[in-house]
C-alpha cells in the first residue's frame, strides 16, 4: 500500500523551477565540463581568444547534454527511486504527472539544437551522446541494467564523446588527430572502472531490483580490483605514448599520479564497499588531473 502511495503522488501536485533544476543535478556536469576543457586545451594551449566559444560548449556539455541525462534517468527511475528516493522530484509530486517526461524530451531537443550551432562534428558527437543517456535509462535497451555495457556508455559519453567535442570546437569542424582520439578513448576506457566503483554504494538494492552493476554481479572484493586494473592499465598506455612523443614531464607527472592511485588502490582494496567513496575522492581526482596533464601534451603530437 505505502509503495502504491509513493508510485502515484506525482499525479498531483505543482512542478516548481527548484525542482526542475534538481531534475537537471548540476553536480553531475563536473566530469564532462572537464573532458570538454581536456578536449579543448588537447587541440589549442591558447583559450583566451575561444573564451565565448569555450563557454557555449561548457554549457553544452554540461547543462544541456549531461543535465538532459540526468531527466531521462530520473524519469525512468521514478518507480525505483519512489522506494528508495522519495524525497526525488518525480516521486515526491514536486514534478507530478508526465511533466519528468516531457522535460527530458524538450530538454534534449534544446541539447542538440545547441550543439548544432557549433558544426557538424560537434552536432554528430551531441546526438551520440543524447542516443546513448536515453539508452542508458529508457527501455527497451536500459543499459543500466547491465554495469559492462551500461558503464561503458556513461564512460564513453562523459569522458571520450565530452573530449572529442571539446578538440572538434575548437578546431572549427575539423577532425581532431589521432592522438587526441587515441588518448579520450582510453580514459573513456578508464572511467569504466570510475562508474564500478560508483555503483558501490547500492549493492543491496540493485541485486533486490535486478539491476545487474558489477558489484551485484561480481561481488564487492572481485569488482573492486576490476576497476582498479581498468582505470590503471589505460594511463599505463598514456605514460607510453607520452614518452614516445618526448613529452617527459608531462610523464614523469602521468607516472607519480599512477603512483598515488596504485596507494590509495591498495588502502581500498582492503575493504572496498566501505571505502569506495573515499577512493572517488583521492583516485579519481588525480585520475582526472592526469588527464588534463596529458591534453597539455597533445598539441602537434602524431602518430
């Protein structure tokens, strides 16, 4: 009876802004506003002169891509998080009836449009990442439900897609090289682990739900040293190529991040569902350090 009350109490009620931008999570935007800047200094050390430029495509991909993301996945959780969130907009009523739906629908419109303004690479790598957060949440696909495939699309849209279109900005509808390709697949590769190690904190209710993360599916112990190896072995990759490239001190940097990660890797893995959330922020704040140290390199690198 109570989860009856829950499911329906969006039926009625009044949507307000606050609850339409907490739809939209703006604490979510960080990761590809930052892949989005990597892409960008990776093709051009010099932004002052793309300052406006570089603004419209911050708010791309970060306000209207990722938020966009974030209603869809809010929608189509809404029976999930009507259990475990009741507080959230849509189960609480504060967005009742289909108003969720049709923000995620106008909002991603507004997405693309905007990303059309910049071109046709930066047009073709929005509606990708606009595909993959609806088939990451919405049936029949929700790949949520599977943490191999459903990580490696929020890796792919939040790190690579973000870095690609932040090179493709700037570079004014050019392809970027291959180097830049070849470095934002690879910490697209990495955020794989990064998205493991985030589905954590909710073992318990995903295994009751059916949601297959990798830690429901692997266990907290075998999961966790499965995010460790895939967020390492892609920035060994990157140390590599950097040395190939001549770009020592850049590294020399990669080298003593990994350092610090494989540190904290091991402080984790002695209890790695308690201590999973202290990783995200010390591992993965020099993870994604590392990868702005590498886009410094990129300019003029060939393959």
């Amino acid at each position: 009876m109570q989860r009856a009350t829950l499911l329906h109490r969006y039926a009625a009620g009044r949507t307000t802004l606050p609850a339409l931008l907490e739809l939209l999570k703006p604490i979510t935007w960080f990761p590809p506003m930052w892949a989005f800047l990597c892409g960008a200094i990776s093709v051009d050390a010099n932004l002052l002169e793309n300052k406006w430029l570089l603004l419209g495509g911050i708010t791309l991909t970060g306000p209207m891509v990722c938020g966009a993301s974030q209603v869809v996945n809010d929608w189509f959780d809404r029976h999930v998080d009507a259990i475990n969130e009741p507080h959230r907009p849509i189960p609480s009523g504060r967005v009742p009836g289909k108003i969720g739906l049709y923000f995620a629908i106008v909002w991603s419109g507004l997405a693309l449009a905007w990303g059309a303004t910049f071109g046709r690479w930066v047009f073709i790598a929005t509606l990708i990442g606009l595909i993959l957060a609806w088939a990451y949440s919405a049936p029949p696909t929700r790949l949520k439900l599977n943490g191999w495939v459903g990580n490696a699309a929020v890796g792919l849209s939040y790190e690579g897609l973000a870095w690609i279109t932040g090179a493709a900005l700037l570079l004014q509808g050019q392809i970027p090289a291959a180097p830049v390709l070849l470095v934002a697949l690879l910490y697209s590769i990495g955020a794989h682990g990064i998205m493991t190690l985030n589905d954590f904190k909710s073992i318990a209710g995903d295994r009751e739900l059916g949601i297959r993360s990798l830690p429901a599916q692997l266990g907290a112990d075998r999961a966790a040293r499965l995010a460790c190896i895939v967020m390492l072995l892609p920035q060994l990759v990157v140390l590599a190529l950097l040395l190939t490239w001549a770009c020592y001190w850049q590294a020399g940097a990669i080298g003593v991040l990994v350092m610090g990660q494989i540190l904290a890797m091991r402080h984790m893995l002695q209890a790695p569902k308690e201590r999973a959330p202290w990783y995200n922020g010390t591992g993965v704040t020099a993870y994604v350090l590392g990868m702005m140290i590498s886009a410094s390199a990129l300019p003029g690198a060939t393959l």
